[in-house]
C-alpha cells in the first residue's frame, strides 16, 4: 500500500507541476534518492512517465539534471453530461489538456439513464476507437444529489432517478465509471485548471432555465482548499427549492412563472438569486464565484447588478467585486468537470475509510494496456 502512495504522490507531483527532477522529487516528497529511483524506474518501465530534455545547472554546478514527466498519450479520462436531448463529451489527456470534445444529438432520446449511458458508449466507441481503447475512467456529471463515493444517484428528476446505484452499470467496463452532481463536476473543473491556485476556494454558480416548472433550476458547487463540499446528505449542489416561490423567509423575489425573455426580467432574477445568497458569500468567503450554466452570457449584466443593484453589499467589501469570473468552458463546463473529476481521483493517494467506489486504481490500470516497449496487452 505505501508503495502505491508513494508512485501516486511521484505522479501528482508531474501532474501538478510539470517536468520535474529526480533530485526534486526526493525534496518534494521527503522520499530517499534511493526510493525515488526505484519508483521512476518502474514508471518509465510502464510508459506513464518520461525522460525530457536537460533541466538548467544548479548554482553549485554540475551536471544538467535529466527531467521526468508525464506521457500524456499513455491513458485518457472521459467526462460526459447526463441529458435526455444530446450528449456533450470531453476527453483529457493524462496532464489534463484536453484532446477531444464535441456535442451529439439524439434522434430518439433514451428513456432512461441506463439506456443513455448504453447509447453514449456506443456513439464514443464508433466515434473515438482509439481513446475509447485507452480509457483510464468515465465521469457522468447529472443534476440531483449524488452520493459519488459509493456511486449511487440519491435523486435526480432528469431521469427519475432515486437510490440509483452504478453497480449493474459497471459491470463488464474495461474503464471506471463514476457520477457526480453538475455542478460539483464544475468545481473539480475550477480545481484542475487552477494554475495560480485562486480557485482553491470558489463557488461555482450553475443555473439552469426552462428545464423544470421553476424559471431557474440552481445548483452551486463549493472547493473549500481544493476539496469539494458536499453537506450531511450530499444535498449542498442542488439550491433550489418551491418555497423560493412562495411568500415567506426564503421567497426570492420572482414568481415561479417568470418570464426570462426580457432583460428587466433576467437582471430581477439574476439579483433576487445573488441577493439571496450574500450570506452564503460571506460565510465561505471564497477566492472566486464562476457563473456558467444559463446566465454564462449575461457577464455585463450581471456586472452592472453588482455594480449598481449590490453596491452595498458583500461584493463591495475589498476586492470581492473582482472575484466574480464568468465560465471559462462554455456549454462543456459540466462534462469538462466529469473528466476532471475522473483525472484527479486517479491521482489522488487513498484515504483510509474513504469508500473506494469512487477510487480510480491508476497504477492498477497499467497490465490492461499495450505500451511502447511492454509485453502487457488490454485484455
């Protein structure tokens, strides 16, 4: 087991950083040169890692250090967007850049959520043989609550779905599947791409229109120092409930049939959900707010609720006026986030008495693969 911890730790570290020395590693890890060599051996063995070009002389001289770093090409994660109308899917390399993605429509919508994911394999399959073959994990991104560590679908109205589990489904994959909440897929977006780590903190804001009988479906997703929040019962992605429509301490300020045609309409929706969720603003405090889903168009004028509608309020504290972004990935926000999810449980060292549907054995994955200079072979 600490033998896998540490090869998972080795390959965090060249996710995370790029090409990186043996000699760094040792520092980075707190690991023996001995211990470091061995482990890299085995990795460059496998084809996971390579050898890259010379890094610069250290102030004492010397030789140039030879850098290690991740093949990219060695296995793929695949994210996809449960909808009943089209599949949105994103590929990622192993660095995380990703390869492929693209929007299909069904002629026949499924009629349920095992017929969806049949349907999605096998449109992948004829359209991406080759990253299909080499399929490390598949996250599914559904709007509901969804507990992703045993995979199991509490409840989800996008396909009726309650106490769901993936057991059946997974059943016979070459790969993993997981799922995860929409807007917590977001997230782990916001948290694999963050370079500069402003988004180690961050609420990611997904709202949704016309899909339901409420004029704004709402989920929000929260990192807290880079791990998702999920609450007691895995209800924290979804916030939208009937009595936001009804008279009383959590009534928002539109009606339940609001028309969002309008401008006026949408800047009084837009500001009746911020304004409801100043106090969670403050009590989290976050580096960023992302706003995707529907309103992801809607950057100036969401700028100008803050501005003129909000100006005494939390966003006027500091530089919090600043820390609103709009959704970098567009229309692939949630299945972007499903293979993000994917690539960083892969990396990530297992917890004890964490539950391990959710856990993606990366090291494992190497026999069922074909690499350069091995004898191993996909069975």
């Amino acid at each position: 087991m600490q033998r896998k911890i540490n090869r998972l730790r080795i390959l965090d570290i060249l996710r995370s950083r790029g090409a990186v020395s043996r000699a760094d590693l040792s520092r980075l890890t707190g690991l023996k040169r001995s211990s470091v060599t061995y482990i890299t051996q085995e990795l460059l063995d496998w084809g996971i890692i390579a050898e890259k070009q010379t890094g610069a002389v250290s102030a004492l001289g010397g030789r140039r250090p030879i850098m290690l770093e991740l093949a990219g090409s060695w296995g793929c994660f695949a994210g996809i967007e449960a909808d009943r109308d089209c599949l949105k899917t994103v590929f990622l390399d192993l660095t995380g850049r990703i390869i492929d993605r693209e929007t299909h429509r069904f002629t026949n919508p499924p009629e349920d959520f095992p017929a969806f994911l049949e349907e999605s394999l096998k449109l992948l399959r004829q359209r991406y043989p080759r990253r299909m073959n080499r399929l490390i994990a598949l996250g599914a991104g559904i709007s509901g609550s969804v507990d992703p560590g045993r995979g199991i679908i509490l409840h989800s109205r996008c396909f009726s779905l309650s106490r769901f589990p993936l057991t059946a489904l997974k059943k016979n994959l070459p790969f993993d599947l997981l799922v995860e909440n929409d807007s917590n897929c977001c997230v782990w977006g916001e948290v694999l791409t963050d370079e500069d780590r402003s988004s180690r903190s961050c609420m990611y804001l997904l709202p949704k229109t016309g899909a339901t009988d409420h004029p704004v479906e709402l989920g929000i997703g929260i990192a807290v120092s880079g791990e998702v929040y999920y609450g007691s019962r895995f209800l924290s992605g979804e916030a939208t409930t009937d009595q936001w429509y009804r008279e009383g301490p959590e009534y928002i300020g539109f009606a339940k049939d609001e028309d969002l045609s309008s401008e006026a309409s949408r800047r009084r929706v837009i500001r009746g959900i911020l304004t409801r969720l100043l106090p969670l603003f403050r009590i989290f405090d976050p580096d960023r707010i992302i706003i995707g889903g529907d309103f992801r168009q809607d950057g100036q004028l969401i700028r100008r609720i803050i501005t003129e509608d909000l100006r005494n309020s939390w966003f006027a504290e500091g530089d919090n006026r600043r820390s609103v972004h709009m959704a970098a990935e567009g229309a692939y926000e949630t299945a972007h986030g499903a293979a993000a999810f994917c690539l960083l449980k892969a990396f990530e060292a297992p917890r004890f008495g964490d539950p391990q549907d959710a856990a993606i054995d990366l090291t494992g994955y190497v026999p069922n693969l074909k690499l350069p200079g091995s004898a191993s072979a996909r069975r």
